[in-house]
C-alpha cells in the first residue's frame, strides 16, 4: 500500500500534457481547464469493481488500468467527440500491492498516451476488501452537433462499426482456463476483453458528415444498445440477422453461443447507429478511406418501439437481455 | 438491490436543472454542456468507502449521499469557483436495500438543490461487500482566476473562515455510541461530522476581491492543509495558538483531544488561505456583511519551507499529520 497520498499521485502524473486548455492539473483542490469556445464539452464515469467487472485471474494490473479509461473513451467516440482529459478514483485493498498498482497507473497511461487524454485529478483511498476504479473522462465536441441516441428516423439504415460477441467469447476463455493460458487462436478474442480498443475515430468520422446519425457504443450488448435507440427515437428497428458480422474467431464455438455473445454480450466497444440513406455511401467511402470497417445491419422503421430481427422468412422480437449488474 | 439500472437513475433525476448550459443531462452515453466563454471549468473527484469513511452506525444513507456531494462542493470552494454539476459512481454490495438506496439518493440531491448543482451523469454496478461512492463535480470560474495553493507570500496574513476540529470531535461522539443516542450539547459537532456545509461563499468572496489569495479547504486536518500551501507556495507559515480559533462545543472534551482535533482532525470543510495585509480589512468587511465569520491566525514567513506554531514564548513545527488514508 503507498504510504502517502500525494506522494503516489505526484509519480503518476505524465510528464507532458496533450491539451493547451489545461490551465492546472493534479496538485491544487481541484483541477482548471479552459474550455475551447467552439465547442460543446461532454462528460462520463464509469467504474470497474474486482469480482465483479475483473478478477485477478482474467486481467493483468496494466490491462485493469488500461481498461478502466478505455470504456470511457468509447462513450466519448458514441457522441462523436474527442476525448481530452480524465480523474480517477480508486480504492484499494491491502491485498494489492505498490508494484501491482504502479501497473494499473501504467496501463491508464498507456491508454491516455494511445487516446491523448490528460490526467487531470483524482482520489486514491483504501478499501477494506475489493478494488474499484471509477473513472470520470471529458471531452469536446463541435457545438450543438453530439451524435445523441435520440436521432433515428424511419428510413434509416443501421450501421456497426465493428463485430460483436469478441469480448464476452474472450472472456468466456478466460474464466475457463485463466489469463495465463491463452491460446494463439484465441488472442483475439481475449485482447477484445482485456484491451479492447473504443472506436473514437469511427466516431468522429460519422460527426464530420454533419448529418443526424445516432450513435452508441456497445458497452452493454448489440440487442441492449439497438433497445436504447429504439427507445429513445420511438422508432421500430429491423435488423437482418445474415447481415450482422460474425468474426472468424468465434466459429470455434457452438453456433448458439456465438449468437448469444453477438446480440447479448457486450463490451465490445465498437459504435452502432441509424444514419440517413443519402448519407450512407459518404460514410462508408470515409470509413474505407481510413481502413475502417462498417456493416449495414439492418433498418429503421415506423411503428411501435421495438428491435426485431429476421432470418430468411421469419421475423422475431429482439429480447433487450444484455448484461446488466443487477440480473 | 435496483433491477434496472436506467430505471433505477430514471428515478433519481431531478426534475429541472439549474444551469442553462446543460445541453444534455442523463439519458446518453455522455452528458453535454455548453461551457460560458468567461470562465474556466473546475473538476474534481472524492470517493467515500464504506467502512473507511463512513460505517452504518455513524451516518445515515441520507447524510452519506449528502455528504458524499459537498465534499466536492468543497474543493470546488477552495479555487474561488461556483459548483454546477456532478456525476456518480455507486457501487452497492447486497445488504444495502432499495429504500437505503433511496435515501443516499436523496441526500445527494438535498445538497444539489442547497448549492444549486445539477446531477448529469452516472454509474451504477454491483459491489461484492463495501458500498462505495465516487462523486464528480464540475465547476467554474472567471478565466484566469482560481484561488491556488501558490499563491502565498511573505508578508501575507493566514486565515481561517471557521473554527476546526468539530468533524472530529463529532466522529469521536459517534464511534463510542453511534447516531441515535446523540446529546442536544453534541448535534452540533454530529451535525459537523454528519453534514458538513462547505464555505462556497466565503470562497466566492475571497474571489471577487481581485486578489492574490492562496486557499484550501480543510479536509486533510488545518496541519496538513497549512502544509500544502506553505509547499505549494515555497514559503513558511507561522500559526499564533492563541488566535485559532476553539469552537465552545469542544470544550467538553480534554485539551490535549480539543487540539489534537483542531489541527489534526480533518473534515472540518472550512476554508484556509492567505491573503496580501492590503486587502485584509476589505475581506473582513465583506465577510462581516456577508454574516459569515474569519479569522486571522498567523503569517506567511520568508524561510525554509515548514509551518511552525507560537504559544506565549515558545515556537515549536506543527507536524504535517492530518488525515492520511493510508497511515
């Protein structure tokens, strides 16, 4: 356990500073920054529990860290901004040591240098049993243009930037057998879970075609996050099962499961959204142009709130069911 | 335990908002705010762990939620700064109910409405066995103009805008009998520990002085505090015993713990500072007419950096000890 507070946090400040707006950082009560007047700033947290987001024997330290601030840059990338900045509460167990939470401070680091986030404040505490991260992150997007979830229409196509089920088929691995007997085979899919990379640059690819796209990251499974459009749009959304992406590295697994690690999985941080048709070739030509993946999955229709999917000649509901802590 | 966490924040969100510059409050994957072109942005972090920093005997959940956000709201005092807005992160173990729950909730919100902050973001996950809260709170403050730690200089007076030591005596009252058999004589040292209030208005004041004035708040214990800023700032601070001040509601306790909580005690939330002798007599003017109090304890003293305290004769290091989580 670190002996002093300020000590410990003054060792994990980076050297340099990505963002001129940063007027004091860690070392006073609390941090200023000078936001750019252009644009709109944004806000998230989101908090990783041992036992329950981690264990010990399915992520490193550094992957601990490292993950701890990607999911939230990912919900910066699902508003179309650009991530600048973020503080990190931690409470730590007797039963964690200095060397192990170095490597924690290390894969933040790691991840803020990927990303250009600057460390601008936190609280370091003990805690008597598990340890919790909580990271908030800011970031900016041009003003009064945040891709919100609330901008589906009918007529819309619905696009995923990436495929899905990776990271829960990754971690699926790793409760069966632990992190330190990964097969090659299985690499991508424990990267996906371990260090999953959050989509900013689809993100903001999607934000500079200055139309209304609604966009989410998938954080909480494909079904979860196609509800939340859904809902918050009050829109019907149809999705074609055959034209979701099914990634190579999950055909080692029974079809059944692939299915449900696809729409229920989660934290697979790539983006889905509902983008108008005329749009839709300029999008995939930028997204191509940048070695970018995007599939169109499916439709935005008129009608009831609901996510369908259809397989040949037969249409089911979508259940909402993905992760949720409290199931 | 809540079954849905959207549903579960549904129902914590207030229903109006103070700041005209939220864009976008819960509801996305990132909250959006439209920062005033004059002012910097303030954010900081606190994270209250239950068992370290709060157990079930001591606060109530309401007091827990409470307190959880002026801890904040605090620091954001200590630059000078108007507190608008916070996010939370909430890890809940199972043996804290839906109506606990509730209550934390609301005691948060009970703050948010006293200093007028509006909640935009969030997180709720499950905890294996501590509850823990990690509050976010942004603020602002006119361009250029934060109230550092560095700011002290030889010459410049020390003040305090409230006596210290009642948090602790408080907690002292609560460990040996717990919260329901407080004493009329002790509700105000349980009422320090319990709901502290955090001194944004003397902050704003000192602010608007225009002034080069070094501030803290004292979460750390005044000791410690003194310290922060006599480092920050490269300077030594000379502390007068006889002028610090000693709440009448300690005086039931022994000396030695009457000043052992005052200077070491911590969790007092008043504001500590220094300030040039020139715009002395203005801040206490306009403390006075603001009805709220300030004391002058000492001086900023060229030298080595230390903080030392004179009784009658005698000048002896007051030792940087305040509350460290990790002693």
């Amino acid at each position: 356990m670190p002996q002093d507070e300020f000590d410990w946090i003054q060792k994990h400040i980076p050297a340099s500073q990505f963002h001129a707006e940063l007027v004091q950082g860690i070392g006073d009560d609390a941090a200023v920054y000078a936001p750019p007047s252009s644009y709109d700033q944004l806000y998230c947290v989101d908090t990783l529990v041992e036992h329950v987001h981690f264990k010990r024997e399915t992520m490193s330290p550094s992957q601990i860290g490292y993950k701890a601030l990607v999911v939230n840059i990912s919900d910066i990338a699902a508003m179309g901004g650009i991530p600048l900045f973020y503080l990190v509460s931690i409470a730590i167990p007797s039963h964690w040591n200095d060397k192990e939470l170095d490597l924690i401070y290390q894969g933040m680091k790691e991840a803020g240098e990927e990303w250009h986030l600057d460390m601008i404040g936190g609280d370091t505490v003990s805690s008597p049993n598990d340890l919790v991260i909580s990271v908030t992150v800011g970031g900016k997007v041009e003003k009064e243009r945040a891709l919100l979830r609330t901008y589906a229409r009918p007529g819309d196509y619905v696009f995923l930037t990436g495929p899905t089920g990776l990271s829960a088929a990754g971690l699926h691995v790793l409760l069966s057998r632990g992190r330190h007997t990964v097969d090659d085979k299985e690499r991508i899919i424990v990267d996906a879970h371990q260090k999953p990379k959050p989509h900013v640059n689809a993100g903001r690819i999607a934000l500079q075609l200055h139309d209304r796209i609604a966009l989410n990251d998938v954080s909480d499974g494909l079904a979860s996050e196609l509800w939340e459009i859904a809902e918050a749009s009050n829109v019907s959304i149809h999705i074609h099962k055959d034209k979701v992406p099914v990634a190579k590295e999950l055909n080692m697994f029974p079809e059944e499961k692939r299915w449900e690690w696809i729409f229920f999985g989660g934290e697979d941080f790539v983006l889905v959204g509902t983008i108008p048709p005329y749009a839709w070739e300029r999008y995939r030509t930028l997204m191509k142009e940048a070695g970018l993946p995007l599939y169109h999955i499916g439709l935005v229709e008129e009608g009831e709130v609901t996510v369908k999917v259809s397989e040949k000649e037969e249409t089911t509901i979508l259940p909402k069911d993905g992760y949720n802590h409290f199931k």
